[in-house]
C-alpha cells in the first residue's frame, strides 16, 4: 500500500466522518509541468490540427499558417483570451491531451497526474483561470485540473493506467482529438 493510497483512504474517512452525505471526492489540482511541456511541443499539437483549424488559428494569431512560436506568444497571456477564442480552445486541447496521454515509461508526464492517476483517481475537468498567481501562470497558464476519486472505480483506473490508458473524463476525452 502506497503512503498516496493511505493518505487517500484517510482523507476519505475523515470527510465522510464529518460529512455523512458526502459522495463525490475530487482535488482541484495544479499542472506544474504543462507549460514547459508545451514550449516543446507546440509544432507537433498544431501539426494534429486539420487544415480548417489549422486556418482558423492562424487568423486568431494573425501568422497563416501558424506556427509554435505564434501560437506559444498568443497564449502568453491566457487569461485575457475570449472564451470563444480558437488560441484558448488550443490551450484547453493540448491540456488535455498532456495530462490525458502523453505518457513516459508507461507513467503520466506530469508529477501532479502521476500521483492521482497513480492511487486511482481520473482526469475529470480543465478549470480555466483556476490559478490566475504568477506561479499559476509560469506552470500552467493558470489552469488547473480536477481529478475525481471515484471510491467504486480505484481499482479499474488503477487497471488502466497499468495497460497504458489513462482514465479520462468524456469531456478530456473529447478535447483530446485523437
């Protein structure tokens, strides 16, 4: 049993103690390694796009066709990006697909994921602005991330995680555009 499984179960015990009711357990995570990550592979996210959001984000960036540098200097500033914005939904895509796939050794890129994913929990939901700081900003652009411990589902996450699938939500599945 690992100190994260311990340190889990604990917690859960506790706030179920406290709170009887309580049913849904989920973190409101930092990405400490996205941007660091995205400054390398840029090209190749924008390389996944076809050729009509290939377009579509050049316009946003004002470079057709864009390119790494254009697309990383448009997202400097994140959270001034519109909602509606083809730079923003970019950011939110390559998110997902950093903390939904990319894998090293047949473990999560991430330090963050690779502990919740470790002790059976699943990438639930990207947060917009949910770390606007200055150090949200140098990791992540200030996103964040909710990983859900489903109690009934640990070890099927546990599973998958083992074979190389990282358990995702049907909305981080989605953004992912494999």
């Amino acid at each position: 049993v690992s100190f994260g499984d311990s340190l889990i179960k604990h917690v859960v015990e506790t706030l179920t103690a406290e709170f009887p009711r309580l049913r849904t357990f989920a973190t409101l995570s930092p990405i400490p390694g996205f941007r660091a990550w995205l400054s390398k592979h840029a090209g190749a996210m924008l390389e996944r796009l076809d050729d009509k959001r290939r377009a579509e984000l050049g316009r946003a960036v004002g470079f057709e066709p864009p390119q790494a540098t254009h697309l990383l200097g448009a997202i400097d500033k994140a959270l001034e990006l519109d909602a509606k914005s083809p730079v923003r939904q970019m950011l939110l895509e390559c998110a997902a697909y950093y903390l939904g796939r990319e894998m090293q050794e047949g473990k999560p890129v991430d330090p963050v994921a690779r502990f919740h994913l470790g002790n059976g929990a699943r990438v639930e939901r990207l947060n917009w602005a949910g770390d606007p700081s200055s150090k949200g900003q140098k990791q992540s652009y200030g996103l964040m991330v909710n990983y859900l411990y489903d109690l009934k589902r640990i070890d099927k996450h546990r599973s998958l995680l083992a074979q190389g699938k990282v358990p995702v939500s049907g909305d981080i599945d989605s953004l992912c555009r494999d």
